[in-house]
C-alpha cells in the first residue's frame, strides 16, 4: 500500500502544477482590457461600422465629429428604417454574415429576443455613469436618445387658427390631398403612434381613413419635413428627429404634441455580437455616450438625448413637459404589429 501511495504523489504533483498552469493560462484569459488598451486596439483595427435609423443629413456630421476626436478610426455607415434595419440585421446574423459593429435604432421584441441569441456584446461602456441606470438592458442595450410623434405644418400653406391641435383633427375632410405621413410597414413609431391612436383614442380604422383623405407617404420622417416644407403636403404626422434643426434653420414649420398623448420610441444602441471590429465598436459607442457625443447627437439628429447633464433642445420641448407619453412598445406585440402591417398594406394595396 505504501508503494502504491508513493507511486501515485508524483503524477498528483504533476497534476496540480499542470492545474495551477492551467489556472495561471485561464486568469490570465478573462482579466479585463483596461480601457487605454481598448483604444489602442481600436486604432489598430481602424475602422467602425454603423447601421442606424438616425436623422438622414446628421449622421455623417456625426461622424465626422468622432472622426476628429479619434482619426485613426474611419467610419462607414448604412441607414435605414428601423423595420428595415432590424430586418436587414437579423437576417445577416442568422446567416453568419457579421459585417456591423454598432446598431442604434428603435427596438422592439425582435431586438429584445436577439440579443438574448446572441445579438449583442454584454459589456458596460465607461460613460453609462452618467446616465439613469434604467436605461441599460441587461448590459447590452442602452438607450441613447428619445423620438416623439408630433404634427407637423407648412405656416405658409395654413392659415392661423385653422392648424390641427390634436390627433383627431388630422381626420377631417378639409385635409384631404394634403395630408403626409410615414407609411407603417416603415417604422416602428408609426406603428405605435397607430395602435395609440385606435387603441388609446379610439380613432377607429385609421388606415382606411387615410386611404379615404387621400394620404401621400413619404419616406422616413426627413421626407416627411421636407415635402412639408416644399408644400407637397400642407399637414403631416412626423417622428420628430428632424424637427429641432430644421426650426433652427428657420424652416416655416408650426408643430403640436398633442395635449391628448404622444408616444414615445426609446432609440437604443448595442454593440454587435462578433463585431468585425470589436474594440472600435466600443469606442465609437462610448463616444456617443460622452457629453460631446451626446451634444453632437442631438444638434446634428434632432434627438433629446439620456445623459443627466446634456442640454436641452434649442426649438422643441424636452419629453418631461409634454403631456401624457407613452411608451409605444407597451402598445405592440408580434402579433399586433404584424396585422397592423398587413391591414395598412391591404387597404392601400401595397404587396
């Protein structure tokens, strides 16, 4: 026995040096980059790239602004509606195809169901301190800026006094061919300004009473605002982005956020899942979490952005005074989102 025992202390000493190496090699594994080192592996990959739903004309000033602050970083960036977007995503990604590195766009349960498989990288950008806890989901997704539905129309073109005040008054006969909006099978928010409308205030069949008030669609709300400010349409319902910098512009638009309610799409961004340039994302997405990256998000988007200290709007109020918002995920699911489409495509015989 004593044989035996002494035979077998070499081989378990053998054992733990190789377990300690083997501890050794894995802490050594998963210790944390420290955040200058992400920033230099980040110049090295030299180059982010962005997929987002963001204000058409101030997404490349945007980046021009980090291109400033890191030049070592180049930036390509593809836009699209946050339907589309989510689509277009999903779509790569199930295919193995990983060609972004940092998503911003309004969710919805597609989003939320994606990064639980995968879509996301679980990471805490340095900036989040400054921002209100709640907005981080699960580590992986933050929310970074905040749309509203609002009317819109041409001073030029109504009259004063005759200006719709609430959602209602988009219905009446007197706009019929002047009348503009975003088509639901588009964007998000106007799927859930949709569902507000026939759910909350009761609207009732609010496609077909466009189809009957003869509703031009334009796309994305940056076509909205300008076929408004040609005088295409004289009235619109518009997701409000580019509103704040067109009135900086002086463009003669009159705006209302109705008194009876409003919703509100949570414009939320995430860093992909085997991103091609992993340590770039990271930065890029801290960036726009800094109070220079916030500031610059909200002049050249039109977004009240999430930091505690950023400023607020130049022309538009901030979301805390307006009246009655909802957030518009609490009026969709899967399914209803789905009829929705679907109805709005029938009655207007969009396949």
């Amino acid at each position: 026995m004593r044989k035996l025992l002494r035979s077998l202390r070499l081989p378990l000493r053998c054992l733990g040096l190789v377990l300690g190496a083997g501890c050794l090699l894995y802490t050594g594994a998963v210790q944390a980059q420290s955040w200058d080192e992400i920033v230099a592996a980040a110049k090295k990959e030299g180059k982010v790239v962005f997929y987002n739903n963001l204000q058409p004309n101030g997404v490349e000033p945007l980046l021009q602004k980090f291109r400033e602050r890191y030049p070592e970083i180049q930036t390509e960036q593809i836009r699209l509606g946050s339907n589309p977007l989510i689509e277009r995503f999903s779509t790569e990604f199930n295919a193995g195809r990983h060609l972004v590195d940092v998503v911003i766009t309004f969710p919805d349960e597609r989003v939320f169901e994606g990064i639980k498989k995968g879509w996301a990288t679980k990471w805490t950008p340095p900036e989040f301190s400054a921002f209100d806890p709640a907005l981080n989901r699960d580590d992986m997704l933050y929310t970074l800026l905040n749309a509203r539905e609002a009317i819109i129309w041409n001073k030029n073109l109504v009259p004063p006094g005759e200006e719709p005040k609430e959602w209602a008054d988009l219905f009446d006969p007197k706009w019929k061919g002047k009348l503009g909006m975003n088509p639901p099978w588009r964007s998000l928010s106007i799927q859930q300004i949709v569902a507000f409308w026939e759910d909350r205030l009761k609207l009732g069949d609010t496609a077909q009473k466009m189809k009957d008030l003869d509703v031009r669609f334009f796309e994305g709300s940056g076509g909205v605002i300008q076929a408004v400010i040609r005088g295409d349409v004289a009235v619109a319902e518009i997701n409000d982005p580019p509103l704040n910098p067109l009135l900086a512009d002086g463009a003669p638009i009159g705006f209302v956020y109705p008194e009876s309610g409003t919703t509100l799409s949570a414009s939320t961004a995430f860093v992909a899942g085997n991103a091609p340039h992993p340590n770039a994302a990271k930065v890029f997405m801290n960036w726009l979490m800094t109070l220079e990256g916030q500031t610059y998000l909200q002049e050249y988007c039109g977004l009240p952005v999430t930091r505690k200290d950023a400023p607020p709007m130049s022309h538009v109020p901030s979301t805390a005074k307006l009246s009655n918002v909802v957030d518009g995920l609490e009026l969709l699911t899967p399914e209803s989102q789905r009829k929705q489409v679907d109805h709005w495509r029938t009655v207007f015989g969009v396949k």
